[in-house]
C-alpha cells in the first residue's frame, strides 16, 4: 500500500469560526473530530441580507481573533469549553458575558448554539 500523505498538525475548533487548539491525538467519528464545531453564535437579528444564522468569519473577521479551547481535553460528552477573547479575558463558552462581548464586537445581538454533533 503506498502512503497518500502524512499528518504534521491537527487542531480542533470548539466554536464555528473561533481560532481553534492545536491536539497531540483527536478521536475520529461519524461527525469529525470529537469536540470541534460543538458551538456557534447565531445572529438573532434581521436575516434578510444574510440568510444563515451562524455568524462567521466573513460577517465578523474579529471572531477569528478569539480563541476557543477546551479544559478536559475534547470530550464531547461533556465540553468545557472557555474562550479568550482578544484582549485577554477568559470566559466560559457558555457565560453570557462571552455571549454580550460578541455581541457588542459584532454590532448586533448574538446567541449561542450549542451542537451535539457538532457543524
């Protein structure tokens, strides 16, 4: 059998469109890696010139910007999931300071999803 390629890096990303966590080892199933894309914010306002709810990179660069990880390694079982924004305070994913600091950054009201299988 010949070798197709190797693996240099793998990383997981808690939230949609949050800089993610570089991973020594990942459990592979049916939905990815377990505990990436468990998360994602949602615009809650005026999906008219923007049908899809999550919001993402290209809605808010900024996003990019904070970075998600997990506290007990990725155990989709049962996430904890923090968060780092860009100027350094860290939060529960599930705080809803981190939900109003998004909010603010994006110019309108956000909520979180949380996803049992992740996007």
């Amino acid at each position: 059998m010949s070798e197709i390629g190797q693996i240099k890096k793998l990383y997981c990303y808690p939230v949609k469109s949050m800089a993610g966590e570089e991973l020594t080892s990942a459990e592979l199933g049916w939905h990815g890696i377990n505990g990436d894309r468990r998360f994602s914010f949602a615009r809650t306002g005026n999906m008219t010139a923007f049908p899809f709810p999550c919001l993402i990179a290209s809605k808010m660069p900024d996003l990019l910007r904070y970075k998600a990880y997990h506290t007990n390694g990725n155990n989709p079982s049962k996430p904890t999931v923090r968060v780092r924004t860009p100027e350094g305070e860290d939060f529960e994913v599930e705080h809803e300071s981190l939900c109003k600091h998004v909010a603010e950054s994006f110019g309108e009201e956000v909520s979180l999803i949380r996803m049992n299988n992740g996007i």
